[in-house]
C-alpha cells in the first residue's frame, strides 16, 4: 500500500459473470471494495476457451487451470463427492478419495498464480474463498496476511477427519470468516481459535433487486405464462443437495388447488458436474419425475440466467423457494428477501440466519414434502401474508445482509489482520 490504495488478492474456485453463489458473493463483494478505492485482483479456475487474464466490472481476474482432460475429470470427480461429504449426503470414509491429488494441485496452481502477482506487486491482504480451495495456506508463499473466507456449512457432518485436515489449514491463516456463529463454534471444537475467527453474513447489492414490478411482467410473458398467473421459483444449481424432487412432489401437491399456478426453476449444474458428464444425467431424472406427476405444463426449466435477467426472476415470482437438504446460508434466498419475496425452504444450516418462520417466509422441517407445499399454497392464496412478508423480508435485508454494511466489516477485518502483522 506504498501509494496508500489497499491491494486485495481474492482467490476462489468461481468468480462473476459465472453463475453460482460465491460468484454473486464476490461480484457483490468486488463492487462494493472498488467503491471504497481498492484495487482488487481475482485468481480462480477457468477451462479454456475462457481467457486466461481479463478485466471484469473493474477486477483484474486471472484463471489457472489444468492441462489435461484426465486431470480435469480427477479434480472434478474428488470435488463433487468431497461437496456432498460436506453437506451430509456421504458419510466419512464411505467413498474413495481418488483425485484427491488433483484437488490439492488447484489449491497449488492459485496459491502460486498469487505468489507470482505478490512478488511483481505486492498485495495488502489476500483473501481466499470457498472449500474448493482450502489447501492454498499450505502453499501460499506471500507475505501479505491471509484472510480465509468459509462458505459452505461447516458441522459435525462433514466428518471428524475431513473438519480437523480443514481446520489445520484455516489455523495457518490470520483470520477466518464463517457465515454464520454455529459454524464458527463447530471450528473452534476442532481448534480454530476463537480470535481468529469473525462473522460476516452473506449479502447483497439491495438496489440491484429493487427494480419495477413491469420488469417482472415482461420476464413472466417472456416466459409465456399468463399475467394472472401464479408463479413459484426456485434459483437453484441442478444436484442432489438442492432437492428438486421434494419440490418437485410438492408442487404436484399445490396443483390439485393452484390449478394456474407454474413452478419456474433457474439455474444449471456445476462445471465438475459437466466435466463428469453427470449434467444432463440428473436435468434427464428431474424432466422423467415432471412427466410422471403429469407437470409438464406447468414446470420450467430456465437453466442458466445472464445476471441482468436474474432479478427479473425474482420480481416475477409470488413464492420463492429453496428445498435444500443442508445449505451454507443460502445466497438465493437474500436476493429474494432484496427483491420482496416470501420464501419458503427447509429448516436447514444457514436458512434459519436469514428466514423467520411466520416474518417473512415460512420454515419447514427437512423431508417434510406435504408441509412444503401447505405453506406454498398459504402463500398463493393470501395476497396480503404475502406483501406482508415480502416488506419484512426487503427490511431485515436492508438492515442485516447488506452489501454496504458488510463491506465494512470486511476492510476492518483487512485493518485487522495488516495491523497484527506489523
């Protein structure tokens, strides 16, 4: 910081436009840093024919990937089994760690693209981000201080072996960010001391979701339903942790008393999913299941939604919902409490943080595919609960998980960790 601008190395599996969670979170992140006069710099993975360096929304982004198609197939099949360990869908010791090497040499390949960049201009702070990368203090050779942000749930149910390899790493770092206070007590269990550790909710860019009702009209004759129409949607990447069966099952539940009402599902697999191969393999299950409960009128499959559509969606929707079976905290639904929407969604990891049962959305216990639907058809068919909800939840996001609001407890965490340092 010799010219007095905080320089700050973001490194992550996925970065903005690319759809996901912590790359809405970083695009949300990035703006509000870059409004505060940081110069930012991002490395994640990228496959060609993505380039390897460009400038995107004012961050200088820099991709590393691997050479080979086997070694990308590795990396992806350890990466989706390690994320369904780590959501509770596998049990320790119940798979083979096979590309566990490949794994490791991501970690390696970030950690040496921000060496490279430090030693030409050295960075302030380096900040990590998300599970996929949780190797990188064992290679990261910088000398700036090392932020490490913890995205995903962090229980008893990734297992005792895999939390202490993943605690050992987050005790090299100076300081370790978790989303909600029940994680970060699980890593102080397995010895992450509690100094090191602050909270930081997941949040957003309010105004970016505040845009007119017409905006939604539009989308929603885009998309060829009927203007009275009723709509429920679901933001949601297509694996098994997510849980579009429930809902699913549900919705053929709320159709035998919403006859109008249509279920819009936005988002796509994971890119480890497409390497595998297992993309269209779910998409295909999921299009079987809409056939044999006779929904295929009534159901849309968006896929991928540019940025600029997606609050679209949102204002498009009466209902928003999220059926995870365990969810970090769950970005999907702060953009829908920006946008003022209800949510629905299991009771699950993070989701209690943000929805308060009966304030603004409903809470479900996890499996429970009857209760589910009862409170969908509650919503649809009481348009004040409805607008009661959407103004608490568009409140409690203003208030609480706020991109403006969260950007200054990252640049004193920053302060923090470079003042401890000297």
């Amino acid at each position: 910081m010799l010219d007095g601008t905080l320089r700050v190395c973001i490194g992550s599996q996925s970065f903005y436009p690319f759809a996901g969670g912590v790359s809405y979170y970083l695009y949300y992140l990035t703006r509000e840093l870059i409004g505060c006069g940081v110069d930012v710099t991002a490395v994640h993975l990228g496959k060609p024919p993505i380039p390897s360096f460009e400038v995107v929304e004012g961050v200088k982004v820099h991709r590393v990937g691997f050479n080979g198609t086997a070694e990308w197939g590795k990396y992806s099949l350890f990466k989706e089994n390690l994320y369904e360990q780590i959501h509770g869908l596998k049990a320790e010791g119940g798979w083979s760690w096979e590309g566990f090497d490949a794994f490791q040499c991501f970690s390696k390949l970030v950690a040496s693209k921000i060496d490279e960049l430090h030693e030409s201009d050295p960075f302030d702070v380096v900040n990590i981000h998300d599970w996929q990368v949780f190797f990188v203090p064992d290679f990261l050779r910088a000398s700036a201080p090392l932020v490490y942000t913890w995205h995903v749930p962090f229980t008893e149910r990734m297992g005792e072996r895999l939390g202490g390899i993943v605690a050992k790493r987050l005790n090299k770092c100076d300081a370790v960010i978790f989303s909600t206070q029940m994680y970060a007590r699980h890593a102080e269990r397995l010895g992450v001391p509690r100094q090191k550790m602050r909270c930081v909710h997941p949040f957003v860019d309010v105004d970016r979701f505040n845009i007119p009702n017409s905006e939604g009209e539009r989308f929603k004759e885009e998309l060829g339903i009927p203007a009275d129409g009723e709509v429920v949607l679901c933001v949601a990447r297509i694996d098994p942790v997510k849980s579009h069966d429930d809902l699913l099952k549900a919705f053929s539940i709320v159709k035998e008393t919403r006859r109008w009402a249509s279920l819009v599902c936005v988002g796509n697999g994971s890119l480890s999913e497409n390497v595998l191969g297992i993309r269209d393999e779910r998409k295909e299950k999921l299009f079987n299941l809409v056939d044999e409960l006779g929904l295929k009128e009534d159901v849309i499959f968006t896929g991928y939604l540019p940025p600029d559509s997606l609050p679209k969606a949102y204002k498009m929707a009466d209902v928003v919902v999220l059926p995870s079976k365990m969810e970090g905290f769950g970005l999907a639904i702060t953009e829908a409490m920006a946008s003022g929407k209800p949510v629905v969604a299991y009771n699950v990891g993070g989701v209690g943080v943000q929805v308060k049962d009966g304030v603004n959305g409903f809470l479900v216990p996890l499996g429970d595919i009857e209760a589910f639907a009862d409170r969908i058809i509650r919503l649809l068919s009481n348009k004040t609960l409805r607008r009661r909800m959407g103004i608490a939840a568009r409140r409690i996001v203003e208030e609480k998980f706020n991109a403006k609001i969260a950007v200054k407890k990252y640049l004193s965490v920053f302060k923090e960790v470079m003042e401890r340092r000297r």
